[in-house]
C-alpha cells in the first residue's frame, strides 16, 4: 500500500475552499486559530509513517483528550467504572444537558461533555495530582515529553464554560460527582487544552490499533479487551449526533474535537490524525471528515 501517494491525493483534492463551516468560536482563545490550517499523519502498524501538510504543528486536542481520560480511568476501576456512566449513543450535541434529568444524572457515554466530566471526577477521586499523570500518560503514549497543555486556552473556556459548569452541578445535584465542581473542571479545562500535532496524535492512538501496546517497543499499556470497548466507543459515541455519519462516510472508531482535530483508527492497520479547524454544525471538522471518508475508500481500509 502506497500510502503517501493516497495522502499526495487526499490533500490535493480536500480544498479549503469548499469548506463552509466555521472555526469554534465558543472557546475566545480558538477562534484566533487560522482557518487554512490542514494537516494530515498516518502511522501504519507494520511499515513507517506518512503525512502532508501541517501534521507537526501542534493545536488544541479538546474532546480527542475524552479517550485519554477514559482509558486511565478504566484502569484504575475497570468495570465499576459502568455503574457511573452508560455506554449508549446520545445522539444529542456533546455538551446537552437534556438527557441528564430523565436518566438520573448517568450521561449516556463517556465522550459527551457530561460523561467526560464524570471521568474527570474519577481521575480527581482516585489520582494524587491528576493534571501532572495524564500529562505522563500522554507523554508517553506519544513518545514526546515536548506535550504540554496551553494554560491561555484553559483560562478562556474556565471563562465561558457555563454549560459544563452546568453539567458538572447538575450531576452534583444527582449524586453522580462526589468532589467539589471546582477541581474537576479545572482538570477538565485543562485535559482539553492539551496541545498536539498529528504526528503525536496519531503515534499516542496507535494503542489503539496495536492491541494495547506502545508502537515499537510493543510495551504493553492496557489489555486487549480493553482496547476493544475503547474502540466500540469510538465507534459508536466518538461524534455525538452525528456518529452514524462519520460511520457511514469513514467506517472507523474515531474521536474528534473543537480544535479541528481528529483520531481514527484501523484496529490492525493504522491510526491517523488530521487537522482543519473549520467545523460542521456539529462541532466537526469538515476537511478531516471529508479527508478520512477519502482515506478509507483509497485504501479499502474501513471496519465494514
Ligand atoms: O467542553 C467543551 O465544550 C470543549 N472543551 C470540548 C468540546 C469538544 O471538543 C467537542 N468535540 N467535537
């Protein structure tokens, strides 16, 4: 498989120019992100890595940050950490508040904004200094102690996130969040300020895609079963209301963000990052939406 001549022909035919949609502007700080930004890396489970354009520069990971946080919170309660959060589609916005009062304060899945702050809830109960260990954990997934979270872009969402301060009283008011509000949207705000490129992303997702252990030195992270609900989810829940489409259009578990980020997964051929920070209605990338649809039908590399 030739995969920089498909990602040559991926970037050739994905304009910016036909980009309708709009950078996120709800967060002050990634409004100033420049629309034209559009990179792409693709790490393969066997054979090197490929890329185009701005796929070493880093930007805001936001929601993508969701899987890291899920996955250290699985290994510190493993199956207990079910009873706290369901694992069902939403079909709902990720930062919906409707769901939350007939279901009892248990959001629907640990990717919209409610479940992740569930799991933010987890890590602040059970971690020492939760800020600093996912910082590691991303460090080393990826390979790179250069990954850092940028504390303007934290500060800007602390500065406007009444809904998930909404989210997190709400649940409080439920008896889903055991710690104060404060800690854990600080460790919130911060886990989705978390800075990458594509090239970390797609290297830290390659657990993902290698049965649960590090690329290269095949050091084992999680298990395999793990891996597989991890996957599921991505699958299922990793695009809010609009998860059947990118499953219909991509057909790979993927996670996205705000900042125009996002991961997909082949779970034993590779794992891929791209960035273009202009969003559909949904709070999706438009390019990497169109980008991967590209990427699985050149390769014929999809789940289906
Ligand atoms: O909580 C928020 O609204 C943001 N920090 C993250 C949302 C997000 O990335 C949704 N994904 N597409």
């Amino acid at each position: 498989m030739d995969y920089q001549k498909i990602l040559n022909t991926i970037h050739e035919d994905t304009s910016y120019h036909n980009a309708i949609g709009k950078v996120a502007s709800y967060i002050p700080e990634l409004a100033k992100v420049d629309p034209k930004k559009f990179g792409m890396h693709l790490y393969c489970r066997n054979s090197g890595h490929y890329s185009f354009g701005d796929s070493q520069e880093k930007f805001s990971i936001q929601s993508i940050s969701k899987v890291f946080t899920l996955t250290m919170a699985m290994q510190i309660l493993g199956e207990s950490l079910w009873e706290r959060v369901d694992v069902e589609p939403s079909g709902d916005p990720f930062n919906s508040l409707t769901q939350l009062e007939y279901e009892q304060g248990v959001p629907r899945n640990p990717f919209i904004n409610a479940g992740a702050l569930v799991i933010a809830d987890i890590l602040v109960s059970n971690l020492d200094d939760p800020k600093n260990d996912l910082l590691e954990f991303v460090r080393k997934l990826s390979g790179n102690n250069e990954i850092n979270y940028d504390l303007k872009v934290a500060e800007s969402e602390k500065s406007t996130g009444y809904r998930n301060y909404g989210l997190v009283n709400y649940m409080k008011a439920l008896g889903n969040i055991k710690n104060d509000v404060e800690p854990i949207l600080d460790f919130y705000f911060h886990q989705c300020s978390l800075t990458m490129s594509c090239e970390e992303l797609a290297k830290a997702f390659m657990l993902f895609a290698n049965e649960g252990k590090l690329l290269g030195t095949e050091e084992k992270i999680i298990s395999k079963e793990r891996v597989k609900r991890i996957n599921a989810l991505m699958q299922t829940c990793g695009f809010y209301d609009e998860a059947g489409e990118f499953s219909f259009e991509v057909g790979l578990p993927g996670k996205s963000g705000v900042g125009g980020g996002i991961v997909a997964i082949h779970p034993s051929q590779f794992s891929v990052a791209v960035w273009s920070p202009i969003l559909n209605p949904k709070g999706n990338s438009e390019l990497g939406m169109a980008a991967l649809e590209k990427l699985t039908t050149l390769t014929g590399f999809s789940i289906f």
